[in-house]
C-alpha cells in the first residue's frame, strides 16, 4: 500500500501505485498517474494529465504538469509523460504539450534534471540526459540520449540537440547541434567534438578517429555545406556514427545549423 503523509494532499481520481511514497505537503492534483517506487520527497506538486513513470525520485518544491507557459494554449487535454528511474531535484519545472506541438511532452529514462531545471511545452527529452542547475529548454526542442546541458544554459524553441551532444554551461542555443558535438558561448557556436563524452560511453577509437575527421570536412571552409557532407557521406558510407550526423545535417528543420566560429577549435 503507498505511503503517503498526513500533510499531503493526493486527489481521489490520481492512480497510484502501492509501492509509491509521497512525503510532507505534497499535492497531486488532477488526472495523475504514478508508477511503482516513485518517490515525491516533500513539497512537490504534481498535476494534469500526467504519467511518472516507475523509480522516478521528485525533489522538494518540484513543480511537475502545470499548465505551459504558452499563450496560445487555451485548456486543450494535453499530457506530461515522463520515464522511469529520472532524478528531478529541487525547484525543476516540466510542463505538458500544446495542441500546437502534438499535444505531448516526453521525457524518457534515467535523466537527471538539477536544481532548477525547465522543460518547457512540447519538448521531447531522450533517454540518459542530464541537464545540470538551471539549464532550460524552451518549447518544442528535443533533446537526443546521453546529450548533456551545462549550467544556466539555455536552448531555443525548435532546436534540436543530438546524442551525445554537449552544451557548455551559460551557453545560448539558437541552432541545431550535431549529435557527438560540443557548443559554447553566449551565442553558442559548435566548439569540436565531444570526445570525453564519447570516450566514457565506450565508442571505439576507429570511430572517434573517424568523427574526428568528418567534422574537419564538414566545416573545412572550401565548398558549400551541401557539398561537405555529400563528400562526407562518400567517403564515411560504411560508418554509422558519421552516418548519423549526415542524416542529422539533412533532417528537416525549422533552425539553422550550429557550425564553429572562426579559430575555433576543429577536434
């Protein structure tokens, strides 16, 4: 049977799971669905049409399912999904979908979100992200699996993030990154590879040799963009990580493409 405190408030329609612990001064409120082991410490409020899925730890003051900050949205019955086994700490604030962006937010597995935190309307949050202390997505943006988001970084609407990318702390995003890619910046330019981040997740050295030198022929200065990545393509054809970034680069999409700035680095 859940245990849940004497202080917190839990709305008769929420389903919740029996082995689901909700702490002091909680409120879940609404069309709430929470799995089995979930945790919500103190002070969270969860609400709408939300689903936590099983492990997930929610931290004090956590604000999960309220309606998004979007003036466009009027009440339309849209929903907030969220994985298993995700850490949301303190003061962390995810909202649901919008009719104008499919109706869903989703989180996946295994994330952690820092204190303070934001996933805005319509994002979609793979597997085995982190966003660190006050990093924020703005609506519509989605984020690829292992992708890490620094401190007090910021992404904009409709961008997309690739996997295993890297957003340096403080970093503005304003254009797509290329999965394996590292950006920084106040305007955030594409800052080389994410090697750490591919070197801890096990990739082998061919294929960081490989990403390497795709990226110096993606963004050489000779040629157009288009024609880069047709030789890229070419030449890395039997590669799937390389593969992946073309496929990435050729996606449709709303945002320009993050590329590096003058004199940065290239590896």
């Amino acid at each position: 049977m859940a245990v849940i405190h004497p202080t917190a408030l839990v709305d008769p329609k929420a389903r919740i799971a029996d082995t689901v612990s909700i702490g002091p001064f909680c409120v879940v409120d609404g069309d709430v669905t929470l799995g089995d082991g979930v945790e919500l410490l103190s002070h969270v409020v969860v609400t709408g049409r939300t689903t936590v899925g099983d492990g997930t730890r929610i931290f004090p003051f956590a604000s999960i399912g309220h309606r998004p900050q979007d003036l466009k949205y009027r009440g339309e019955p849209s929903t907030l999904e969220i994985g298993r086994n995700n850490q949301i700490r303190e003061y962390v604030t995810i909202q649901p979908g919008t009719e104008g962006g499919g109706m869903v937010t989703r989180v996946g597995d295994n994330c952690l979100f820092m204190a303070s935190a934001h996933v805005a309307h319509d994002c979609i949050v793979a597997d085995n992200v982190i966003m660190a202390n006050n990093a924020t997505l703005a609506g519509h943006v989605t984020v690829g699996e292992f992708a890490f988001l620094g401190g007090l970084s910021a992404v904009h609407q409709f961008v997309r993030i690739g996997r295993h990318a890297m957003i340096g702390g403080m970093s503005g995003v304003e254009a797509d990154v290329i999965p394996f890619g590292m950006v920084i910046g106040n305007r955030a330019h594409l800052n080389g590879l994410n090697i750490v981040g591919l070197k801890r997740r096990g990739f082998s050295r061919e294929d960081i040799h490989s990403l390497r030198n795709a990226y110096r022929m993606l963004f050489a200065p000779e040629g157009t963009l288009q024609e880069r990545v047709a030789d890229v393509e070419a030449q890395f054809s039997a590669n799937t990580v390389v593969a992946e970034i073309v496929a990435f680069i050729r996606a449709e999409t709303s945002r320009q493409l993050c590329t590096p700035s003058f004199g940065s680095d290239a590896t």
